[in-house]
C-alpha cells in the first residue's frame, strides 16, 4: 500500500470538516465548477474520490447523470459509502477500490473524468493521465482540480505562510502535522500551469484553457482526449 493511501485513512474521519475550514467554505464551490466542467456527460469517472464529495456534487448538478468514484483508501471510502446510500444518491453513484495508474475499467468507457486534490497523491501523475485517456471516450472530456502557488508576489508569500505552517499547525491540533505537513509539501512539489499541461499532452489530451480560482490557488485544468 502506497504511503499517501495509509495517510489518507488516518485523517478520513476529520477530512470533511478540515477541508471546509481550511478553504474558508469554498472547496464546495470548487468543486460544484469542477462538475460544470462536464455538463452533458453521463458517465463519468471521479478518481481519488475520496469521501465522494464530487461524486455527490456531479450527480446533484448533471441531471441523468452517473458515477463512479474510485479511491484506493478504504477508510474514505467507508465515509463516502454512508453519504451515498440514501434513496436520492444510491442508484447513481457507485463506489470502487482502486488506484488511478491501474484502473479496472475497459478502454473507450467514459463520457467524462474528475479528479480532486488526488492527482499530485498518485505515485506517478503521467501513468494516471495515460489510464484516464484509456478509460475515455474519443471526446471524452477530463477536469482535474488541484491547489496551485499563486503568482501574484505579493499574495504568494502570504499563502506559503499559511499552507506550510498554519495548514500542519491545525493538523497537529488532531494528532495529524505529519500527514497535513506532506499536503503542503506536495503541493510545492507538484508540476504547475504549464508543466502540468505538458504532462497532459504527453498522456495525449488536447488541454482546454485553464481555469484559475481564488487568487490563483487553485485551478481546474481540462483535456480531451484525440
Ligand atoms: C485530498 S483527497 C481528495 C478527495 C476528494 N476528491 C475531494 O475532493 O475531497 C485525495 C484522495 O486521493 C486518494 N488517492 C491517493 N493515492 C491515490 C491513487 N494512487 N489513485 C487514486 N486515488 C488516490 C486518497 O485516498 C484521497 O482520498
């Protein structure tokens, strides 16, 4: 088991409810414009699915519209499991256990990908770009969500204060610095804006114009697949 699988089930049971306090309320927004991405679809993969936040927020948004979410942390999964089993969510999301560079899924599948704050965690983002364009439709559209360093200098500065020590602080406050610490990192360390996009070519998607949210910290990339 990779080391970001057993992290992410050592904070599911907080993940929710730190997320919202650490985006100031917005990660729903986020990810409400992340399922705008994909209007139209009808099948849809959301990868690192996570406590199936997305899943949940697509199904609501997209009329006849299904998921699946795929997240190889069992723990996550079990919160997600609860949130969908009411009547409303149960027959059209449907929850699997499973990594994005080796998904159980026939070529040519989907209408459309998501994916949340789970790319930088795979163990290799290009492998999973490669799976996500053999799981699509030709056409297919895939919008994958991420935390950015904004470029703005005077903003930038501001926001590594708070991502690299106010972010492992509160984590530290529910037994998790460690594994708040490598959210951080992890972020710094993964290929921004233009690297991304090459990484996206590379895994023959035709990258769309991104779209930059919240000062630059976040930002939503989307590709078709050729
Ligand atoms: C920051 S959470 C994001 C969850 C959800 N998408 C959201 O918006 O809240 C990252 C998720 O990526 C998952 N993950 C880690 N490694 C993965 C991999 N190799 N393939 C797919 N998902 C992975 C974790 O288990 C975790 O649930």
């Amino acid at each position: 088991m990779p080391e970001t699988t057993s992290l992410f089930n050592k904070i599911a049971r907080h993940y929710d409810s730190l997320n919202t306090f650490f985006s100031f309320g917005m990660d729903k927004i986020w990810r409400r414009r992340l399922a705008e991405q994909i209007r139209g679809s009808r099948l849809i993969l959301d990868i690192a699915t996570g406590t199936g936040e997305v899943a949940i927020e697509t199904v609501r948004k997209l009329e006849g519209s299904k998921v699946i979410g795929i997240d190889p942390s069992a723990q996550m999964l079990e919160l997600a499991n609860k949130k969908c089993s009411s009547p409303e969510l149960s027959d059209k999301i449907m929850l699997v256990e499973g990594y994005a560079e080796n998904l159980p899924f026939e070529n040519d599948k989907f209408d459309a990908i998501t994916i949340a704050f789970g790319i930088r965690n795979t163990v290799s983002p290009l492998q999973s770009l490669k799976e996500m364009n053999r799981v699509l439709k030709t056409g297919g559209k895939a919008a994958i969500l991420e935390f950015t360093i904004p470029k703005n200098t005077i903003f930038a500065p501001l926001y590594l204060f708070y991502f690299r020590k106010f972010l492992p602080f509160i984590g530290s406050l529910f037994g998790n610095k460690k594994e708040y610490k490598y959210l951080s990192d992890s972020t710094s360390e993964f290929p921004q804006r233009e690297k991304f996009l090459e990484l996206m070519k590379e895994a023959q998607f035709e990258p769309q114009d991104s779209i930059e949210l919240m000062i630059g910290t976040v930002i939503i990339y989307t590709g078709i697949k050729k």
